[in-house]
C-alpha cells in the first residue's frame, strides 16, 4: 500500500504541492471505521495528485502532438496506423511498460467526391457529406425529385415501395443538452435512415446532420445496412442547408435535387488498440483500465474527438509515472482503434482478453470532447460504495457531482465489456457544444480549453489511485 515514505518522496518532487500537506482531507466520521477498503494515505495522496494537475498538467500538449504530426485518423487508413506509431513513440518515451499494439483487422471505408445541388425550382449548391460505411452513387450522380419527412418514424409508416426512384430527405428535432442524452435518440437516423427508405424504394437519402450546430458544416458517422434492402447512397446535410431545403420545399413547388458521392470499400485492412501500463506490485494481475479511441473521421483533425480523451489519459499516466508511484493494481491504458466504425477495438479487445476479464476490476473511458467533468454516474455494487463515493467527496471540489446509480457505462469502447457484465463508471463532461463540433470540419485543437483539460485530468487521477489502491476486487461484475 502507499505509505508515508511515498507520499514524503511525492512532496520532494514536487515543490509546488507542500502547501496541499497542510490541508489532506480526513476520512469523514461515516466512514471511520478500521474495515474501510482504503487507507487515509490514499486519501492523501489522490488529493495531492488532484491538486497539483490543477496547477497545469501537459495533456493539451500531447493533443497537439497528435492532431499535429498525424490529422485525422480514418478507420483503417494509413494516417490510423500513423497514430498507432505515434502513440507507441510516445508511450515508449515516457517510460511506461509492456508498450504494443495489439491488431485486428476490419472491413475498410473511404470517403470519395460528395456534391449536392438543388436543380429546381431555385438551384443552389448544397453543403453534403457521406455517411461512412455509405455505397456509392453512380459516376454521374442520382437526380430525383425530393420527398421530405420530420422523422425516422414518419418514414417508417410509409409503404414498402411508394417512395420508388425518389431522394429522401428526413429531418429531426434534436436539442442541446448538457449530457447529450438527445443524440442518444436521434442517431438512431443515422443508422436506419438508409435501411427505410431503401426498403421503401428510394434511390438515395439526406438527413439533416446529428448535431446542434448553425454553421455549413455536415457532420458525418457510422451507419449500416440490412441484409434484406438494396444498400442506397445517404449523406448529411449540414443544419443550415437542411433548413434551406425545409423553406423550399414549403413555397409548395416540385422539389428536384441531384446528388454524387463516390465513396469506395477498400477490403480487409489492418487497425489496432496501443496498450501501455503501470505495472502494479502486490496485485498486478488486476487491472484498472483507462483510455480514449486513438481513430477519427476524416473531416477535422480529431481533436474532440477523441484527441482529447488520448491526451487525458496519457497525461494521468504519466503524472504517476513522473512521481515515482507503484499503484498496488496495473494501470492499464488502451487507446482503442476503429471505434468510429462501430466499436471495434472494444469487441477486439473483449475477445483477445476474454480468459481474464474478471482481473479487469473497474475502468472508464473519456470520449466525450474535452469540456469539464460536472457528473459521475455508475453501476457497481455495495461492496465497492465506499470506494466510489470517496473518489465522489475528492472530485466534489472540482465541481462534480453524483449522478445515476443504475448506469452501466464506462464509455464508448468499455461497453463490450459493460455488456458482458463489466460494472459501470463514468466521468461526464460537459456535452453543451459537442455535438456542435462532433464529427465535423470543425473538430481542431482550438476549440480545446487547456484548463478543462487540466480538470479532467485531476478527476482521473483520483478515480485511478483509489481504485489501483484499494481493497476492493469486485466492483460489481454481474452475468457470471
């Protein structure tokens, strides 16, 4: 366990955290007794580790690094296995252990030319953008007349076969919201969007961008096929043009747009996740797990999303690191590949690691853009709530506060895992503009507050010392 010896050589280190020692939080009166699954060196220790992040940590350098020397990193592309290089330099260089890439391979998309024009009754050029894993129109494009809908659902109750040889148009009433639970709902367009309307004969589908945006953006994403439609050509329109379309249609006239997009499937290609750790010492075959998704579209250069969650995590490593710190559990870090197209890196890792993931004691993921923590939600179990509601009073001075309870998320590439029973925590960050940046042009490191990077990284450093440190094996693994 940490000792005073630790926290003294913790001190010695860094000369700018000896005032924090006059100010170590002591473990409240509920939960004093000598059967807590922590130790009040824990206790100081994460807060040390806390304050001094606040003081400014590196992680906004590391986005830098990234979304400098590589860009966007597509799915399978060669700028993907770029990163993949970068990240393993750079874990390498700050003296983490058993550095590696562990590959998969997928299924590869790129994106080609995408044009739209409305041609009657008032032609204008529109602001388009493929969906990814999207077929391709034909070389010169599908002209149609257009048939507009509000919602997924209002398409879903047409006929099978009444919309033959039209363009599609689907719009939809998302709204800004702090946790993006809105996108939750509305994403679902994404998805199906293509799949209904082909089902109803279409020959290709626009939908208004998932995003809360007002700028001639389009914002892409995944979306998939149904083995029983004919796969149709789709692509987002940005919100201004969606609501251009939207007036034009309402002066009543014959609505006639005409759409190319070339994208191409490029075959079995290879992606990956980069592993790296802090080995722990008297339970290192059990492990706490953090990360972000290494991969991004291909429209902005990926620093929201999720070039931030990269440079959180890294950095919490490498503060740990830095101090001289041996965490009783392995620190595990995975920067996960593919995530964008589908999860996959989380189902790679789930299956590579299957034989041991009850050694996986709890863990979280930051993709979310790199606005402040403000909420925790999570799914664990009684024996672990002393533990968790610790980690909850030494992040409460950083302005977060507790949220659901019943939440088995930890991320994004952590729910193959929350799937098959892995208990859930999560940090949330503040969402308000994400959706206004997320998967757009728009998503560059100047939109990025070292500060609220800074913050994100002090939470994580408590959620990973406590939960390295402590007691408690079991956080709450259900499906055994």
């Amino acid at each position: 366990m940490v000792g005073r010896a630790q926290l003294e050589a913790l001190v010695l280190k860094k000369p700018l955290i000896i005032l924090a020692m006059t100010t170590m939080l002591a473990i409240p009166s509920a939960y004093s007794d000598d059967a807590l699954p922590f130790t009040q060196a824990d206790i100081d220790l994460a807060k040390l580790l806390r304050d001094d992040a606040l003081s400014g940590t590196r992680a906004w350098n590391i986005v830098e690094s990234l979304t400098t020397e590589v860009g966007p990193r597509l799915a399978g592309s060669a700028a993907e296995a770029r990163a993949r290089d970068w990240a393993v330099e750079t874990l390498t260089r700050y003296g983490f252990e058993n550095v590696r890439v562990e590959p998969f391979m997928i299924e590869g998309w790129r994106r080609g030319e995408e044009v739209a024009e409305v041609v009657s009754p008032f032609p204008q050029k529109l602001a388009i953008t493929s969906l990814g894993n999207s077929v391709a129109t034909s070389q010169t494009g599908v002209e149609a007349d257009v048939v507009l809908f509000d919602s997924l659902s209002s398409l879903k109750a047409v006929a099978d076969g009444a919309l033959d040889g039209k363009i599609v148009y689907v719009g939809h009433g998302m709204q800004r919201t702090q946790d993006g639970s809105s996108y939750g709902h509305f994403v679902r367009l994404r998805s199906a969007a293509a799949i209904e309307a082909g089902r109803k004969g279409a020959a290709a589908v626009l939908i208004r961008s998932i995003g809360t945006d007002s700028h001639r953006m389009p914002h892409t994403g995944n979306m998939t096929y149904a083995g029983d439609v004919t796969p149709i050509p789709i692509a987002a329109l940005s919100n201004p043009d969606a609501d251009q379309i939207e007036r034009i249609a309402a002066r009543g006239e014959p609505l006639r747009v005409k759409l190319t997009l070339t994208p191409s499937y490029t075959g079995a290609v290879q992606s990956g996740n980069v592993v790296a750790e802090l080995p722990g010492t008297d339970l290192a075959d059990e492990f706490v797990v953090i990360g972000g998704h290494l991969d991004s579209w291909d429209l902005g250069t990926g620093a929201i999303d999720d070039g931030a969650g990269v440079g959180i995590t890294i950095e919490v490593l490498r503060r740990i690191k830095e101090a001289g710190l041996k965490p009783r559990r392995t620190i595990r870090l995975v920067l996960w590949g593919a995530e964008e197209v589908g999860l996959l890196g989380g189902y790679a890792y789930a299956e590579k690691h299957k034989e041991n993931l009850r050694k996986h004691v709890i863990g979280t993921e930051s993709d979310f853009g790199a606005g402040r923590i403000w909420k925790i939600t999570r799914s664990i179990n009684e024996e672990a709530r002393p533990v968790a509601d610790m980690i909850a009073q030494l992040v409460e001075p950083l302005g977060i506060v507790p949220g659901s309870t019943d939440s088995r998320s930890s991320g994004p590439d952590l729910t193959p895992l929350n799937k098959l029973g892995f208990p859930g925590f999560r940090f949330v960050q503040d969402g308000s503009d994400y959706f206004d940046l997320h998967h757009t042009p728009d998503d560059t490191l100047d939109k990025i507050d070292p500060a609220a990077m800074d913050q994100n990284v002090a939470a994580y450093l408590v959620f990973v010392w406590m939960a390295a440190n402590s007691e408690v094996s079991d956080w709450g693994w259900v499906n055994d």
